[in-house]
C-alpha cells in the first residue's frame, strides 16, 4: 500500500479523534453518556476518540446524530449559514480522507454544513467479503456510479449485482450492503448517501 496513503489515513483518524472528544466535551457528556445517546458501545467510541478505530460510516451518522453535530464538523469547519444558492467546490485531491476496513474515502464538500445528501469518491480496496465484520446499514438511500474498475454489491435482500465503470445503482440504504472490487486494481466509485435528519441550524432572526 501506498506509504503516503498510509500516513494520511491514520493522521485523518487521529484528527477526527480529537474533534469527536471535543464535542462530547463541549456537551459536558461523560464517555457512558455518550455512547448512550450515539448507540455505539463505550468501547468503540474511545477507540474512536483515541485514534484507535477507524469508524464505518454507519457508526459516524450513529455518533453525528446522538451528538447533534453535523459529519462536516468531523472532518473540519463548515459553513452553517442557512441560506439559498449555496455552493461548495472541491478541486481534485482535495477533499478530507477517511479509510476504513477496504474503503479508502475522500469526502467531498465538507466545506457545507447540513446537506441533503453525502458525496464521496471512495477507493474501494476490499476484494473479498472478508474484509468486512458485518452489512453496512444505516438509514438513508445510497447512489453507486462506477468511475473505473469493476464492483460487486452484495446486499441482504437481493443476489450480488456486478456492476463495470458506467454502471449505476440506487439502493436503501437500511438494507444490509458491501462493495468489493472484482477488478485485479481497486475500483473507484463516485458514492452518495442521504441519511436520516441531520439537526439544522436555527432559522436567522428566531
């Protein structure tokens, strides 16, 4: 594996550590209390605190929503102006990272706060189901559009779907799913998730 991808990953794990203790912190939430309102167990979320874990998303939405934060505050400051016409670019390269079991992530206008749906470009490095513990599941729908290589979705509900560079799925995301590349390289997916409500911001002038 790429060195450099290496050190960037665990620095991004370290980091989003660091901003989930502080805002645990910044509610005066013990560690038990926490993981109460999250529904993740104690021992993960200081794991996660730690830079000890890399969390799935389905654990990060746990953590965004019982914490009542937004995912952009994890990964670095947001704009949380509630207004129309916002807009947010992302050049090449430049969006925050985060791996985790085969996905190596980069999420994509983190620079909005309270958005409607979640993009990202992920790499997917899984080639066999033995990557994953268990179904990503999470509520929320998911789009999947393959940039290059080949990818196979299994699913709880349906047979797997193989799916090459141009093809598309839309899928709920509560079903239980994982992505592995059935390509000899990676394969690279553009992947956008909605999930439940995220908290908003109060109305200007209440």
């Amino acid at each position: 594996m790429d060195t450099h991808l290496t050190q960037s990953a665990d620095a991004s794990t370290t980091d989003l550590g660091r901003r989930v203790r502080a805002a645990r912190q910044a509610q005066n939430l013990t560690l038990e209390a926490a993981s109460q309102l999250c529904g993740v167990s104690r021992s993960t979320l200081s794991k996660v605190e730690n830079g000890l874990m890399s969390p799935t998303f389905d654990v990060l939405q746990k953590i965004v929503l019982g914490l009542k934060i937004d995912i952009g505050e994890l990964f670095g400051p947001a704009q949380k102006v509630n207004a129309n016409g916002r807009r947010a670019l992302t050049r090449k390269d430049e969006g925050q990272r985060h791996a985790y079991r085969g996905y190596q992530m980069e999420l994509l206008a983190t620079d909005l706060a309270h958005k409607a749906m979640l993009p990202f470009r992920i790499r997917i490095s899984a080639h066999t189901l033995d990557a994953f513990d268990d179904w990503g599941r999470h509520e929320g729908e998911e789009f999947l559009y393959v940039i290059s290589g080949s990818v196979c979705l299994y699913s709880e509900l349906y047979a797997p779907t193989h799916l090459n560079a141009g093809d598309s799925l839309y899928f709920d995301s509560r079903t239980g799913h994982a992505a592995v590349s059935t390509s000899t390289e990676d394969a690279e997916v553009l992947w956008m998730a909605t999930g439940a409500e995220f908290p908003q911001p109060p109305d200007i002038g209440t």
